[in-house]
C-alpha cells in the first residue's frame, strides 16, 4: 500500500467518525436537560451529583447526607465536576456523561464492525445502534448502564486488535487496554464488565483464521483489570476504610440470587423486539441468513448475553443494552450480505434509517412537549412545597420523594424519611418542632395512621402525582383537643 492510498484510508476513516459523531449528537441531545418526564431512578443519581458537587468530595458518593454504596461514582464524577462549571445542578450535566458514553458506544460498534467485516457493515452498524430506541433512549438517561455499555464495546474492539496477527507488544498493549475498560465496567456494574468482553473473545475466533485468542496474554489483561478496579479502591479505602468497599461489593444490586419472580425467562423477548424497532424486523432474515451460512459472531455474542440477563431473576428493561449492539452488528451484517441481490431490502433500509434516526429527537423536541407540556410532577409538586413552607421547615417524607426534594430545594439538611411501618414514627410527628411538616400520599395516610397513631396536622397543599394525590401536612405543635386528634 502506498503512501497517498494509506492517507485516502485515513481520510475516509475519519470522515466516518466525524459523520457518525454529527448523527448521534443529532439523536442524543437535544432535549437533553428536559425535565417532562424522569426515568427510574434519574433523580436519585441526579441528587448524588448535586451533594458531590456541593462538597467537592469527588470519591465518595452521598444520597441525602449518606455514604451511597450501590454505585462507585463512576458517572457521578464528571456530571458533579460539570455541575460546578456551569453553577447550578440541572437534568443537562446529569446526564451528559451518559450521552457522551452513547455517542462513543457508537463509534466503538463501528470500529469493530470495520474489524470483523467491511466499511459499509460498519457503517450501517452503527446507525442501526443508533437508530434502535433501546439504545438511544438509555443513552439520555442520567444512569451508569451507558458506562457500562462502552465500557465492554472497548473492551471487545481492543480484544479484537489484540487477538488479529500482531507483534508481541502490539498484542499487549491492545489486551492492556482491553483490561482496563472492563476493569472499569466492573467498577461501574459488578462482574458483566468481565464477562461481556469474555464472551466476544470466545465467540469471534470461530471460523476465522485471522484471529487467535490470546494464551498468556490474558495475564495482561487481568493485570489491567485489577489496575483499573486498584485505581477506584485504593483511594476509597485510604479515604473511609474497608466498610464503604465491602458494602459495595456485598450490595444488594449484585446478589443475582433475588428479582422478581413474577417475571419469567422469557420476560425480555418482547422489550428485545420493541426496543430494537424497526429493525427487529429484519431479524428472521438474519435468522434464516444464520442458517444458510452456519455461524455469526455477532448473533453469538448477542444471544450469549441475552441468556446470562435472562437467567439473571433481577429483570430490568435497561439490562438489555449492551446486547443491542452486537445485535445491530449481527443484523447489518446480514443486510450487506443481501444487500446486491434483494430490493425489498435495499428499499427498506433506505427507509428506516433516516426515520429511527430522526424518530427520537422528533419525540423529544416536537411530540413531548405537545403531549407533556409540563414539568414532571414530582418537580412540580416540590416546587409547590417551597413555595408556601419556610426556608428552614422540617420535611417528613412517607412517600419516596425526599430525593426530588432535596434535588429540586438544593439541600437534603431538614429532609427526612419516615418509616410509614414503624409505630415508632408517630412519637417522632407528634413531637416535630415547629415549621415542620409531614409529606404522604392520600392512599397511604389511612394505612399509615393506624400504624403509628393519630398526631396533629393541618393540610395545606394537595396534588396529584402521576397516579396518586401528594399530600403536604403541617404538623401543629398548639391546637385545641378537638383538632388535635382530627381522624
């Protein structure tokens, strides 16, 4: 190859990434820092970013004054350092580390798409990625599966440079690297940041002579790993001692031993088709493609990590994203193949492509704001609550919405949780000091009297909350007997 052929490659190459750049930035983020509506547990990791920006304490991360062990603050990290660059906590910089993390997946599906197969598989790989709602939606979404999403599309494509006929140190580097983004899934979300990339290595040397597992270059990638995993614990146990490692190791969130029983094994297959729409569609061709040819490295990968989340008992929607990837790359795969010889395919891409593309930030941009054009509830019912409490009042909360309160008032000091089943709580309410209050859902104030007794209160502001009325109660210190014991 000369030299102007080795510069024309690098110039497409690089025209690639700029363009896939330009297309999901188009996807992800607009409407980015919307507040219409909130995902599972958005807020919860939205308010650890504002309390580690407050405190610029950028190793430990706190929900409500508290050590939060459930997730290392991987994506906390530079949402909070975010948060203090621009001066104030917003929906924006929590979730832009996510975005990013998205639009990088992106990239890293279409690196290895020019690996395994050609330009154009990895082209269209990566605009089905990103045109599958799965994939893009998550991506907008103030949580850490994104991080660990591009954490095992870089493992892998770095496994796959490393395991392609190389020298000796080119090898170890690209497994060096490979070891460091799953040692930090691993810190992100526990154990699929190893094995994930694990299964692409076992899968992608089938059939292809131009691959070779690495023998002892595993060593250097668990070296890599264990330096990644040392990089975060090491300085947390210098900083809280061994309590806060061994509560995050022995979290309840990694015990894959309990979920919901409700669900069955077959729980994800439809979120599987749904959340890959439209091009799930073209999934029995890649089937039948799959029969015809007798093998697909990336179907394998996929289906590989659709059995392990679907024995897991825990079923999340969001648990299936690091399979839509190898999903897109497997379905691309076969389009190309059929690409020449079928129309209807050629049509149908032609098609599908640009409305998926344009289908997320339409909904965002256009649809949502028309169908939701206010603020999420929660928001706007604390908003409420500051509005007619004092700056310094006292909040009891027996409705889970302490998080937003303290995310939307910009301080936790003054915000409590209250246990609606312990009958010690209405000792704690009876003797509130003053400027205090009681927050509660309308259907839980029944169940929650009997348990702890009655106390006294004044309703000052209702609300529905999504499905529920949200009830603020001043809790009154000085009221007449008749008052005081009002039912």
């Amino acid at each position: 190859m000369d030299i102007s052929t080795s510069l024309e490659n690098r110039r497409v190459f690089f025209f690639d990434l700029l363009l896939l750049v330009i297309v999901s930035a188009f996807v992800l983020f607009p409407a980015l820092g919307q507040n219409r509506d909130w995902a599972s547990r958005e807020i919860r990791h939205a308010e650890i970013i504002r309390e580690m920006a407050e405190s610029g304490n950028f190793l430990m991360p706190r929900l409500m004054g508290n050590v939060y062990c459930d997730k290392p603050p991987i994506m906390h990290i530079p949402a909070a350092i975010l948060t203090r660059i621009m001066g104030k906590p917003s929906m924006f910089a929590a979730r832009l580390p996510s975005a990013v993390a998205g639009v990088l997946g992106v990239l890293a599906i279409y690196g290895t798409g020019l690996l395994l197969f050609d330009r154009r598989t990895a082209i269209l790989s990566a605009l089905i990625l990103i045109g599958m709602p799965g994939y893009s939606i998550t991506a907008r979404h103030a949580r850490p599966d994104m991080i660990l999403c591009l954490s095992v599309l870089f493992s892998s494509l770095f496994l796959g440079l490393g395991m392609k006929k190389q020298m000796p140190y080119s090898r170890m580097s690209y497994l060096l690297l490979a070891g460091l983004f799953a040692g930090l899934g691993v810190v992100t979300k526990g154990p699929y940041g190893i094995l994930f990339p694990v299964f692409f290595a076992i899968f992608i040397p089938f059939r292809r002579q131009d691959f070779k597992r690495p023998r002892w270059g595993w060593l250097w990638f668990g070296l890599a790993v264990t330096i990644a995993v040392a990089l975060w614990a090491i300085p947390a146990y210098v900083y809280n001692g061994s309590e806060y490692l061994w509560n995050v190791v022995f979290q309840p969130d990694l015990d894959v031993t309990k979920g919901d029983s409700e669900k069955s094994f077959f729980w994800y297959m439809l979120y599987g088709m749904l959340f890959t729409l439209p091009f799930s569609a073209f999934l029995p061709l890649a089937l039948v493609d799959l029969r015809r040819r007798g093998y697909s490295a990336p179907l394998s990968i996929a289906g590989a990590i659709f059995t392990v989340i679907s024995c897991v008992p825990k079923k999340r929607q969001h648990y299936l994203l690091p399979f839509y990837p190898f999903l897109a790359l497997g379905i691309a795969a076969s389009i190309i193949r059929h690409w020449t010889t079928n129309r209807l395919v050629r049509r149908a891409v032609k098609i599908l492509i640009p409305l998926s593309i344009a289908g997320v930030p339409v909904f965002f941009m256009a649809i949502q704001p028309f169908v939701n054009p206010y603020k999420n509830s929660e928001m706007y019912f604390a908003e409420k609550i500051y509005e007619v409490v004092e700056p310094d009042a006292r909040l009891y909360c027996v409705t889970g919405i302490e998080e937003v309160l303290a995310w939307v008032g910009h301080r936790y000091e003054g915000i409590y949780k209250v246990d609606r089943n312990d009958p010690s709580s209405g000792a704690v309410l009876r003797g509130a000091d003053d400027k205090s209050y009681l927050v509660i859902s309308e259907k839980n104030l029944g169940p929650f009297l009997k348990v702890v007794g009655p106390f006294p209160r004044e309703l000052i502001l209702s609300h529905k909350v999504g499905r529920e009325k949200m009830m603020l109660f001043r809790l009154k210190e000085k009221v007449s007997d008749e008052q005081q014991w009002q039912k």
